[in-house]
C-alpha cells in the first residue's frame, strides 16, 4: 500500500532517480552569547582533538549534501549524494542530512562545525561538557525528520545519536524503583529508525509496539513529540507507551527517570518536545498484543460538478462518522477541487470485515455513474499484522537500494516523494470531534469544499484521539502535549513544496514569486478550517514554521509547567530548538539571551 500522500502533487526532484518566529520585536539583553568560530573563546584545535579522542575517534566535520554541489557541481562526491536524496534512511544516515531540504522564508540546511558521532551513552555526556564548558551552540539529531529544523543550526556542535541502535526485549518489565506491575516492553536505544523496532517488535516477536507511521523516523524524537502512527486511534499516544528513559542533561548528569523516578521531567519527555530537556539516549515502551490482520482501503473517487463533489464529500464525512470513527480505522481522508482520496488502513478486521465497512459508500458512489468515478477500482483487504513491516511480504514497502543496507530497512512508496522536498508552506490543526455531530456536519462540509477550492486538504484521522478506547483517551491526556488532542477526531494538514533551490544542482529551481502564490494557497485552505475551531491546538511535528501561538497551540496549560521544569534541568538554555520549550528566551537562532 501507499501510506502517505502528503504534499503530493508538488513539484517532483526530476534530477534524482527514483530508486514564526516570535511576531514581536525582543529586545537584546546583552551580546554575550554562544561562541561561533572564529571568536576568541571558540575551542583551539587542541580541545577538539581531545573531545576527538573522548569520544573514541568519532568526532566528525560533517556537511550538507546541497554544500558537496555547490561547491563543485556535478563532481562524483556530488552525484553520489545526490543519488541518496530521494532516499529516506540514506538521508538520516548522513550526519549533515535532514529529511526536508529547507522551508521558504524559514530555513535552509547548514551543517553543524563537528558533530559527536555517539556510539554510547558516554559519548554523549562528553559532547554535552564540551559544549556546556565552553558555551558553544548544541543540537540532537537521532533520524533528522524535523520541519522546523531543530536538528539544523550552522556553527553549533551536534550531538548524533544515529549509531545507538541496541534493541531489547523484555516479557516483564518493571521500571526503576516502581512498584508497577511488569508487563511485556522493549528498550531501544536513541537512534533506532521505527522500521528497526517494528521488525524486532512485530515481524520477529509477534507483538505491537506503538510507533510512527513513517519507518524513516526516528524513535526517541516521535515519542517526545507525543507521536502517531496508523494506529493511534487503537494504540493512543507513542509517549503514553514510555515506561522509562535514560537522558543526559545540561549538567551532564545520565538519569533514568519514569513515574516514580523525577516524574516531572519524565512527564515533560512525554510530548514536550525534542532538543530542549537534555538528549535522550534510551527508552524502554510499552508494547501490546498483536492483532490477527492489519488492513487498507485506498481509491479516489471524481465528481463531474460542484454540487455533485459537495454532495461527495458530505458523503463520505457522513459514512465515516458512522462507521470509521473507531479504533479500527486510521490514517487519511484527502480532499481536492473535485475528488476525494481515501488511503485508509485498519486494526483487527480480517479482509470480508474491512471490505463490509466500505461497501455502503462504495455502492452510494456507484449508484450515480453520471456524477462519479472512480479512478481505479477500489482496493481494500486485509493481511497477517505479523507481516506488515516485513518487505518479503508487504510490495508497499520500498528496500533500501544501497550496497550493504540492512536487510529490513524500507519505507513506505509515498514517503518516499517527501525527502529532500523543500517546503513552501505547512499548515496544520486539530478539528474536535463534535464536528462530527448531525448537527455540525454541515460546517464540516462546507468547510473542506471551500478549502480544498484553493489547496488538497488532508485529514489525518489516526492523529485525533476521539473515538479511541476510553483508558487511551485517559492516558493521552496525561502527557505534556496540548490535551485538545483527547477531544479531536483529525489533525488537518495543508502542504506543499517543490524542488532544492541550491546551487550547483542539475534541475531550475522553483520560482520564488510562484512558491509563495502556492504558500498563500496553503494559508487560505487553512485558514477556512481553523475558523471551525480557532483554538483546537496543532501537532508540534507538523506544524506552520510562523506559527505565533505555538506555545498554546503544542501544549495548551500545559506549557506552564513545561517552562518550570525547562528552567529547573536546563536554566542556561544549552538546548534550544525554534519553538521548542523556553526558545522564547533566545534569539531566532539561538545564539543569543534575550530579554521578554
């Protein structure tokens, strides 16, 4: 199957194979801030060899792969990396890579000066004395997924967790000093991708784990995001999982924290953000019975005129409601100009019960042949859950082309169009579940076809955690992100991008003018569907770049508490990202202290 489909339709990397910022002015409190090179505190090639020499040798000068072509375009290190750009694991796998490849007007890729290649624990704490000790720019990189770049500041030090990658197994897991009952875990370490953990969990042991729907990502920052997969409405929140964590902070000091050990900070990993409260280098989760068979319904249906695609599209939010707001049911409904795209998956339906939750609406659309069709025949069925990771069962799975990859290391095809994509504009907000009443659905409606008039809007139904189980919605709210998650049955997303606009690269760039057109088009479609519920609070993850109320919209009241324990393991600020935790006490780029 096709997983995503996000940001489909924008400009394609044809050179590649296929294989806000705070809104008002802050005043400067002193010029004292983190050391850049070239200042005179900035270490002396002595201190860095012996930060070389702590951290066995692994102490790196990495570069951005846009930085390779500028250089010397079209030259074999050039090409080489370009051939690895569409590659999604290739690019976590390069300490300079990022997923996106910059976003318009916001950010574009800069290499840190070194980068701690961390192999342990140990390393990390090194890399973070370094850092502290002589007042130098740090960022956290473990799979390089973030939008808003945090893994991404030039003249800083990054600490690179991508080679601590141990898994380990437990059937009855107690976390330190708790009187929990055991229960079945896994412990993984920082740089684990999902799909390492989904084989070892699920193909291998026959269990569930929650995790993120994308393979590529890495573990340790979905779950201090909160995190999603396709199967939130079932499972809930990847940070609800978290049983225990080892982090490194500020201080340098290695804890392990869970309910019973430092509950604030434990509470604070639970969706508070990643890069801001130390670097987590290990985490121990939950993991769950597997069911008998995952599932899927992909299709698109096209409507021949306006009322026919109104008519559409109060259809399938009507069928949904009714019969898809459940556990079972997850991921995407997608609505353009005139069509509607469902790339749907299940939990716990065998193939007849996954095809009988979609033939009333199959057979509603059939019944009209002069008003709609369908692209291509619907395909909808169900498969062993055992197998789904596995990419000698699943054709949706993509193989990692490289020489020497891993055996197990894919992605799903449509994530695939994502990499090194360049963002032109990203919109996103949690819409309640009370719009899903008779009597609301109508603004629903008329909202996403007055939205999708000016941009493809997609509802991503595994991300609002209404219509899970009632001990999952709990548990959701007992995590440090925005609790308006509980009460949303979608998070809707409005994106689009096109191609690297970097030197040296065999392909012409997007126009500028043109790009922010479309980030405008992206803006309006927004804008129609937050007006339905102005302050329903948006996904730190997938997220506007500009977005002036981030501090509520990712964490709600929550953010009090938040900044208390900020300010109580990290007081100096040593871990910044943009609109992460306590950001609002540094400049856009985190180098220098602000006044508020």
């Amino acid at each position: 199957m096709k997983r995503r489909s996000l940001l489909k339709g924008a400009a394609a990397l044809p050179f590649l194979p296929a294989t806000t910022v705070f809104a008002r002015t802050i005043p400067v409190l002193s010029r004292t801030g983190r050391v850049r090179p070239g200042d005179p505190a900035w270490p002396a090639a002595e201190e860095w060899e012996a930060l070389d020499r702590a951290v066995g040798g692994n102490l790196l000068r990495p570069t951005t792969l846009w930085q390779a072509c500028a250089q010397a375009s079209r030259t074999p290190d050039c090409v080489a990396r370009l051939e690895e750009a569409r590659n999604p694991i290739a690019l976590g796998d390069d300490p300079g890579g990022t997923q996106i490849s910059g976003w318009l007007d916001a950010w574009t890729p800069h290499a840190s000066a070194y980068a701690v290649a961390a192999r342990s624990t140990a390393d990390v704490v090194a890399g973070i004395d370094f850092a502290r000790r002589h007042n130098l720019r740090l960022v956290v990189k473990g799979g390089g997924h973030s939008y808003l770049g945090g893994s991404n500041a030039p003249d800083s030090i990054l600490i690179w967790t991508r080679a601590m990658n141990r898994i380990d197994l437990h059937d009855a897991f107690v976390p330190s000093g708790s009187s929990m009952p055991p229960m079945p875990a896994v412990t993984v370490d920082a740089g684990c991708m999902w799909i390492d953990v989904y084989t070892a969990v699920t193909t291998r042991a026959g269990r569930y784990v929650q995790g993120g729907g994308c393979t590529s990502v890495g573990v340790a920052g979905l779950v201090q995001g909160g995190g999603f997969g396709s199967f939130s409405k079932r499972y809930g929140l990847a940070a609800a999982s978290l049983l225990q964590a080892e982090i490194v902070t500020a201080d340098g000091v290695i804890r392990t924290v869970n309910a019973s050990r430092e509950p604030d900070l434990f509470w604070a990993l639970k969706g508070g953000g990643g890069g801001s409260f130390g670097v987590v280098t290990r985490l121990t989760l939950q993991t769950h019975d597997l069911p008998e068979y995952f599932g899927w319904a992909e299709f698109k249906v096209k409507a021949s005129s306006r009322e026919a695609y109104r008519r559409l599209v109060e259809q399938l939010v009507e069928h949904y409601a009714a019969n898809l707001f459940n556990p079972e049911w997850g991921e995407q409904l997608i609505f353009s100009n005139d069509e509607v795209h469902v790339s749907m998956v299940c939990q716990g339906l065998d193939d007849g019960q996954a095809r009988s939750a979609w033939a009333p609406f199959i057979d509603w659309v059939r019944a009209s042949p002069s008003d709609f069709t369908f692209d291509t025949e619907p395909h909808i069925g169900a498969a062993p859950a055992r197998r789904w990771w596995d990419l000698e069962a699943n054709p949706g799975l993509v193989p990692d082309p490289r020489d020497g990859a891993a055996s197990h290391h894919g992605w799903w095809r449509g994530d695939g169009e994502q990499a090194s994509l360049f963002l032109y504009g990203y919109e996103s907000q949690w819409l309640p579940a009370a719009l899903l009443e008779p009597t609301s659905r109508g603004r629903l409606v008329d909202a996403l076809v007055e939205a999708a008039r000016f941009h493809t809007v997609e509802l991503h139904v595994n991300k609002g955690l209404a219509g899970t189980p009632p001990e999952v919605n709990e548990q959701a709210r007992h995590c440090s992100m925005n609790s308006k998650v509980a009460d949303a049955f979608a998070l809707m997303i409005v994106a689009t991008g096109g191609p690297p606009p970097y030197a040296g690269l065999p392909v012409t760039s997007a126009d500028t003018a043109e790009a922010h057109r479309q980030a405008g088009r992206v803006e309006k479609a927004a804008a129609v569907l937050k007006a339905l519920s102005p302050e329903g609070g948006a996904y730190i993850s997938e997220t506007d770049y500009f977005r002036d109320d981030w501090r509520e919209a990712f964490w709600g009241a929550n953010y009090a508490r938040l900044k208390a324990i900020k300010n109580r393991y990290d007081s100096e600020g040593l871990f910044i990202v943009h609109h992460g935790v306590g950001s609002e006490d540094w400049s856009s780029d985190g180098f220098t202290p602000v006044r508020l």
